[in-house]
C-alpha cells in the first residue's frame, strides 16, 4: 500500500471516529462536559488535525520525492531529493486522481512525476504532448516530423559505461542527454506514433538507460501527480555525502 493511501486511510479512520464521538456526545447531553474517553478517540481527536494538515499539503500543493536510479542523468542523479509542485496541472482527488479544478496541461520539456500502472511513482521529461507526430529512430528523436536539434558535449562515464553526453534543444528549453553509442536496445516501432488525447509520451534523459514510453506506452493524465522544479536534498550514498552543489538547484535550463 502506497503512503497517500495510507495517509488517506488513516484521516478518513480518525475523522470518522471523531464525527461519531461528536454525534454521540450531543445525544447523550455531554457536549461540552469534561469526560474521560477511550484512548482510541483520544489519539483520533490528536492526529485527524495533523493528518489532515499533511494529506491536503501533499495532495494538493507540494510532495518531496527520491529520484531511485539514473534513468533521468544527467539532469537529475540517484539520491537527489527534488519537490514536486501537485497543483500546476490542477488540483486532483488523492488516489483517484480526478481533477477538480483545472490549472494547466504538461508542456513539452516539463519533467513530470506520475503514477506507473504497476503502482510506482516515476519521473520522466515530456517530450510530446496530445496531437503531436513522434519518430525515435537510431538514437534521434523526431516531433512533428522535425529532427529535435541536440549539440554534441564530448565524451564521459556512466558507472564505467562510456557514454555521449549532448544538449537536447526541446521546446524552448535545453537539457543534457545520455546516450551509450555500443547499447542496442528494444522498444516498440515508435516510427510516427500521434499521442492521443488526454496522454503524454514520456522519456528519460538518460537514452539508453531508462524504461519510458518507448517500452510500455503513454502516460495518462489521470496518473500524473505534478511538476518537479527544484531540488532541495542530494546525498550521495556511494560516499557517502551530502552534495551541497545540487541543493537549491533549478532543474530546468531555458534557451535565449
């Protein structure tokens, strides 16, 4: 079971316990009137409050999330602590994910935390939205049948692997990419794919080193949980360290 479900479960628990409490104490003429209560309404008149309090902060305005591997190098690394914004896309239901209130649709370039159909949370960059034309072919990625420009950076290491790193211009941002020019790997025939509507094709920034919609499909806006924007941890646990150059940092890089 995830947290929020948890989360969810437990507020609705105390909170329920609470309303009977309440009924109850107004049909027996003890509203007001110090009474000894069981330590289970005790406990529930403590933590709905602060249930409540965390469940609406995570649900509807801000949630800390771990990036877990290196599907999203070099932009973001493993054990980079980053904040997701819940409410740019609208406020949604917790779990059910329905929107309430409509804010804004994810953009080309934004990087999205999102809810896999297997239950995991993962974070991936957008790089087409509903309507767009995609072709990934030979390590090149094509939106609208337009080559997406990238400038080759130089040569470096991913754990040991040699790797390409390049500036990827998508949209009016630039961000680095991974590629390991030795992997072949496969995925589905993305040779024109068009997005359908209320989807998103997702990838990682890490190419070659990252399961994304090219292996399992499009993500659906029902799933999406928010927007990253910063990071405000990073601990390197090979160290381990804290890495205090990555704290505060933006990770979004707009080209002039």
């Amino acid at each position: 079971m995830r947290f929020e479900e948890i989360l969810v479960l437990l507020s609705a628990i105390t909170g329920l316990i609470c309303v009977m409490h309440f009924l109850y104490s107004r049909k027996q003429g003890l509203a007001g009137k110090v009474v000894k209560q069981n330590w289970i309404i005790d406990y529930s008149k403590s933590f709905f409050p602060v249930l409540l309090i965390v469940l609406a902060l995570r649900s509807f305005l801000f949630e800390p999330f771990r990036i877990p591997t290196g599907s999203m190098k070099p932009t973001l690394v493993e054990g980079d602590f980053i904040l997701v914004n819940k409410f740019t896309y609208g406020f949604r239901l917790p779990i059910l994910g329905t929107t309430l209130i409509p804010v804004s649709k994810p953009k080309v370039g934004d990087i999205i935390v999102f809810r896999h159909p297997d239950g995991k949370d993962l974070i991936k960059r957008v790089v087409a939205v509903p309507g767009d034309h995609i072709r990934y072919v030979d390590k090149q990625l094509y939106i609208n049948n337009k080559l997406v420009p990238t400038e080759r950076v130089g040569e470096t290491s991913d754990r040991g692997i040699k790797t390409e790193e390049s500036k990827e211009h998508l949209a009016n941002l630039v961000h680095r990419i991974y590629i390991y020019p030795q992997r072949i790997i496969s995925y589905y025939p993305y040779q024109d794919i068009v997005v359908p509507e209320k989807s998103y094709f997702v990838m990682g920034d890490n190419r070659d080193n990252s399961e994304d919609s090219r292996f399992w499909g499009f993500v659906r806006d029902r799933d999406l949980l928010g927007k990253a924007f910063a990071t405000w941890m990073s601990w390197d646990s090979e160290k381990p360290d804290v890495r205090w150059n990555r704290i505060g940092k933006s990770i979004y890089e707009y080209s002039s």
